[in-house]
C-alpha cells in the first residue's frame, strides 16, 4: 500500500550537458500529471511500458521523449514511476521540471526516491544502505559487495538466525503456557546455553565477515612514520609509482602530510607520508612533527621505516605510546646499502623501487583472502555495531541460563537480540515477534 500523497520529481542524471538526461517521477498522481503535457494519454495504462511522444506546455514544445512506464507496485518506488529520458541539456531539463512543479508535483528531497523504495517495503534497510555504497564505491571489489547488499544476499544470511532465536522463543512460550503437553520438546536451560552458543558462532563469522568487507569497502588510513632522511617520501613515490612526494638529502623537506591513494588488491590504502619525528627548535617543522602524531593517532596501520645503515629508533614518549595501540609494520629501507640481513626483519628499496616484500606484508596485515571478495557481508558501522549488540544480548543469555535463572527471564535477552535484528534490517513495524512464535503453534492451538 502507497503511504504516500504527493509526487516528486528529481533529476537523476547529472546536471551537465550529455546525449541524453533522464527525469524520475513518482507518487500517486504521477500518470496524471505527465499525460496533461504528454502526446500520450498514460493514466489508462495497466502494464510496464515505453512510450515516445513530444512534451508539450502552453503551446510550446519542450522536448521529444521516450517513456518508461511502471505501475504500482512493480517499481523501485512501490507507486506509479515514470522515467522521462529526454535531450541532454540542463536547460531542458530544468524546464521541464519546473512545468511538472507547476502541474503538481513537488522537488524530492536528497534520497527520496530510495527512501519511499524502503518505506512501500520494496528493500530493506541493508539493501537502502547499499544503494549509497554502489554509488561511492572507487574499486571493483567494493562495488561487488554493495551489490551482494542490493540484490539482498546479505540480509538474507540473517534470516536462519532469525528463525533460530524464534524458534527458541517459541519453545519457551510453549513450555510455558502449555506445561501439560510432554511431547514437546523442553527449553532446558542446557538447550538455550547450546543453542545461543551456536548463533554466537554464526554472528562471530559475519562480525569478522563484516570487518573485512569494512576494509575493501572503505579502505584503510596508512601513516608513513620515521625519523628525517629515512626514506618516507621516496617510499611514498615508490608505492604509488609516480614522483608526488619532494625527495631531498636534506632533513625536514617534508613538513605537512602528503597524502595519495594505493589499490592494494582491491584495497584502498590511504598512503599519508608524515613529517620526520625529531628534536628540533624550527617553529615550521615542529608543526609538522605535531601534525604527524595526530595522523598516526587516526591511522589504521603504520609502517615504521628505519634507516637500515643505522636503525635507531624513535625517543619520542608520546609517539611510542601511541604505537603500542597500533598495527606497526617495522620496515627498513635502503637495503642497498647494507651488505647482511638481519633474519626476521623486513628489507626494502625505496630509491629502487625494491618494496615487493612490504607488500607482501601488507597484504598478510589486511587479512583478506579471495573469497572475501565474493562473500555478502554486514561492512558499515551501523550494521556492525548492530551484530555486535545481538553477540551481546545472547551471550547474557547464556551467562543467564549458567547462572539457573528461569527461562521467562532468560526470554527477555532473547527477545531484545530478536528486536536487535529487526533494527538492523530496519523491518520495524512490518515483523511481529509474537506473530513469528505462533505461526510456529500448530493449527487449533
């Protein structure tokens, strides 16, 4: 059913000049509207079509156009949707919008049309989420991801989770509300604890599913750190292959972070070339020293490069502090210019471009393996957080059941991890709880 009384009409292409431009409008008295300007009269319409025909207001022509038609409720609204492919100029564009305006339509707002798509339940909230994501996505890996959300393929891997707490549920309102029946199965305290422990199994795999999946999505912030004249800004140049960062013999030549983009195997690393960390009475450079600690502060993953002919290392207290809480990877360059290898330290060529073993170690860092790629995951914050609130909800429930406390207590956290899980689908309002464990009762019960 259409919750909504107004049409909006948006620009969906950019508004530049291109061969074609494409306008969307929608809502209950879409046909209507666009007949009254239309060579073709759509209100009689009952099926999906394309239409050509010129577009016409107070006389005058406005445009040729071709149509797409889609009736309530097969669209990506849920309600009659028109898409009106016309001539590529902003100014015809803006013409016709306004003369829909004028007709009864209105401007939609930023996401609209997705948001009515979610709110007439064609999508859930993961899949509105993806259709952002698709959109932003700067790498092949991460486009394919958004699209296993779009088409539904990550919610779908939480509803066996779902049915499970359900059917726990259901068990405890049985044993509960029908004690006398002894062929049903009984919600021992030993079955919730071995049941919840399975499905905290299962959100264990999607949270580091999702992580991953975070990380191919989104990229990773990576701080280049070191002392002066180690070799950071030659590193930098080295792993992008081109000469962003100024490379000199003379100490403190970078003094603000240089910044630059690396796809790592479908990763997006975050290169930040940091100034060299020292003791220094030069105002400019102490600047830049500060600014360092902050990048490293908001960094991912840092790679600490050393002077392989003398790896002395940092004296500054605050920034080893910092390090301790990060992911380091301890890298010595100019390997060149040493004749013996330490065993187990890491070795590479800036001036050279000899860097295959830091990325090789970077790639182990990340953690991804091919099938993460392919495989539908939970990759945002919110979605994240969500996963982690259910883990948490079941887990009391298990600690509950440990501690011999009754199982209509125990059902309180079961219920919320249930609730949880519609949140994180944003299905509120279209899921009912009690629905879900009756449906399970046998006819007559």
């Amino acid at each position: 059913m259409n919750l909504f009384t107004d049409t909006i009409v948006a620009l969906a292409t950019p508004p530049t000049k291109s061969a074609l431009a494409i306008i969307r409008l929608s809502g209950p008295q879409t046909f209507e509207i666009f007949s009254s300007i239309f060579s073709k009269d759509l209100r009689g319409e009952k099926e999906r079509g394309v239409h050509l025909g010129t577009i016409s207001y107070l006389g005058e022509i406005i445009d040729q156009a071709i149509v797409i038609q889609y009736i309530e409720p097969k669209s990506f609204t849920g309600e009659n949707l028109l898409e009106i492919i016309i001539h590529g100029s902003p100014l015809i564009a803006q013409q016709l919008i306004e003369v829909l305006i004028t007709k009864g339509a209105r401007s939609a707002n930023p996401g609209e049309f997705s948001s009515r798509a979610y709110l007439n339940q064609k999508m859930d909230l993961v899949q509105a989420e993806a259709i952002h994501d698709v959109i932003q996505a700067t790498t092949i890996e991460a486009k394919r991801l958004s699209l296993l959300s779009l088409t539904g393929k990550t919610s779908e891997k939480l509803n066996p989770i779902r049915q499970r707490i359900a059917d726990i549920l259901s068990l405890i309102e049985v044993n509960i509300d029908y004690p006398e029946y002894q062929d049903i199965e009984q919600a021992s305290k030993e079955k919730i604890i071995h049941d919840c422990s399975e499905i905290v199994d299962q959100l264990n795999t999607l949270i580091i599913e999702g992580e991953k999946g975070r990380l191919i999505k989104e990229g990773i912030k990576v701080a280049i750190i070191g002392k002066p004249n180690v070799g950071k800004s030659s590193l930098l140049n080295a792993l992008i292959n081109e000469e962003k960062a100024i490379v000199t013999d003379i100490a403190g030549t970078t003094r603000d972070v240089v910044e630059a983009e690396l796809n790592l195997q479908g990763v997006v690393l975050k290169i930040l070339d940091t100034a060299g960390i020292r003791q220094t009475e030069n105002r400019i450079e102490a600047i830049g020293i500060s600014k360092s600690i902050e990048t490293v502060k908001q960094a991912d993953l840092v790679v600490y490069v050393l002077d392989a002919t003398q790896p002395t290392k940092f004296e500054n207290i605050e920034l080893n502090k910092i390090l301790e809480t990060k992911p380091v990877i301890e890298v010595f360059n100019k390997s060149d210019l040493v004749a013996k290898h330490e065993a187990n330290q890491l070795y590479i060529s800036a001036k050279s471009k000899d860097i295959q073993p830091l990325l090789d170690t970077m790639i182990q860092n990340l953690g991804i393996q091919e099938a993460n790629y392919y495989t539908p995951s939970f990759n945002n914050t919110r979605q994240l957080a969500s996963l982690k609130q259910i883990r948490e909800y079941l887990q009391k429930a298990i600690e509950d059941a440990k501690q011999n406390l009754t199982t209509d207590l125990l059902s309180s956290s079961l219920q919320l991890a249930y609730q949880e899980m519609i949140r994180l689908l944003g299905l509120e309002g279209t899921m009912n709880l009690e629905g879900e464990i009756f449906s399970r009762f046998c006819i007559g019960k």
